[in-house]
C-alpha cells in the first residue's frame, strides 16, 4: 500500500473530520500530515474502531497503541530470533 491522502483517510472516517481533527489534537497522528503511509493508516482506523466502538478515552487509545507497537515489535523480533 502506498500513501494515502487525507481526503482519502477522511472517507475512511465516514467523513467524520471531528475525529481526524482529535486524532490531531491528542498527538497520535501529525496536524501537518498530507499523506499517510500504511502504519497511519491502520493507526487512524484502529484509533476510530477504540474510540467509536468500544468507548475508550484518549488516554486509553494512546496507552493501546503503544502497547500494540511494542507487541508488534516483540514479534518481529521473535521472527528473527527463530530463523537463526
């Protein structure tokens, strides 16, 4: 997947520029960003399932995706590790 623009991420949104405008506000995606690569991509949605689906609070969301990119990191090196 290449970039994707953000009138693109805002129909992913159901052209709910409110939450892309807090996703902005709460520091988990750029105010400046244009274009969003595969990981913004995915965050963005992940972002909108937390909030809109099952409640959860900005600072919730934020402590998610952290945990979640270090589960995925931890996996990639646990990858590694069992191809030696």
């Amino acid at each position: 997947m290449s970039t994707v623009t953000i009138a693109r991420i805002i129909e992913l949104l159901d052209g709910d520029r409110e939450l892309l405008q807090a996703l902005a506000e709460h520091g988990i995606i750029s105010e400046s960003a244009h274009e969003f690569g595969p990981d913004e991509v995915e965050t963005v949605l992940v972002s909108r399932t937390l909030v809109r689906e099952m409640g959860i609070n900005w600072e919730g969301v934020d402590v998610i995706l952290r945990m979640r990119r270090q589960l995925l990191i931890t996996r990639l090196r646990l990858a590694e590790l069992s191809k030696k």
